[in-house]
C-alpha cells in the first residue's frame, strides 16, 4: 500500500467474499467504496446520492446482467467512468462495452496491484465539458454482435495464485 488515494467508488460484485475483499483492499488505500451485490441494487446505487469517480462492475450478476447495468448508468452519466472485472468477457460484451466508451477490462482472477493500477489510469483520465456529458445514447448506439459466444482472452501478468483476486 502506497500512497492514500481519493475517490468514490461503487463496487457491483455479486460474490460476497470477493466483494468484501476488494472493497477491505479499496479501503485501505484511501477509497471511499459503496457496495452492491446484483445489478439492481447498484443501478439504485449508483442512481441515489453523491455520483461515483469510477464504478467497478462484473458481467455475470443476477437480477440484472452487467451490461444492462453499464447501459444503465451510461444513460444517467454518459462519460461515468467504469472497469468491468470479470471471469467471462465475451466478443459481444466488449462490442456493446466499447459503443458505451467502456475499454478497462480485468479478467478474473486478477491482482490487487493490477486492479489499482487500472483504477489509477482510470481517474487520470481527462474529464470531459459538461456540454459532451449531457449527450444519451440511444439503444443502436449500445448494441454490438451481442449473438457472439466466444470468451476474448486477456494478457494477465503471472502472479502466484495467493496473489491474486479471484
């Protein structure tokens, strides 16, 4: 642990362990971190109180899939920062992802170090004018070859496995 950080951040993870763990890590390096275990109870998260400098959000999730989520929360904020972290990305996610300007993806399991570093490049990111955050997307401007099945692999550093987040 480095340097304490700032920052907000709504963690949507429906493993309790893994969320418990990730949100302890965040913790202790500075974040403040709001929590919700399926993707309704982060859209109503995310839609109710202060906004969020980054979400972190999983594909699989019941109640409401992670890219309705995403689609959800792009909707209210356009330019809402997000980091999927999950175990299966698929062609058709990163196609829907990418239409929505999502393009910070951590495979499962991944390493803590990893995981800030992700979130550190994220909250560099410039901010763009308020007049480009007001835009919406409409449903064509989300979609993409969602009929794709074919997991995307990703590079992942070697890390021993207690290392890792999974």
């Amino acid at each position: 642990m480095g340097a304490k950080r700032q920052g907000r951040i709504l963690l949507v993870e429906d493993e309790t362990l893994l969320r418990r763990l990730i949100a302890q890590f965040l913790r202790g390096e500075g974040f403040e971190v709001v929590e919700a275990g399926d993707g309704r109870e982060g859209v109503e998260r995310f839609s109710s109180g202060n906004p969020f400098d980054l979400v972190l959000l999983d594909l699989n999730l019941p109640v409401l899939p992670g890219i309705e989520v995403c689609r959800r929360i792009k909707l209210q904020r356009p330019k809402q920062p997000v980091i999927i972290c999950s175990a299966a990305i698929l062609d058709g996610h990163i196609a829907a992802l990418a239409a929505m300007e999502v393009d910070q993806f951590l495979s499962k399991p991944y390493h803590p170090a990893e995981l800030l570093s992700r979130i550190t490049i994220e909250l560099q990111r410039p901010v763009q004018p308020s007049a480009v955050q007001a835009e919406r997307l409409t449903a064509s401007s989300w979609r993409g070859g969602s009929d794709s099945t074919a997991a995307r692999p990703f590079a992942d550093p070697v890390q021993t496995a207690g290392d890792r987040l999974t």
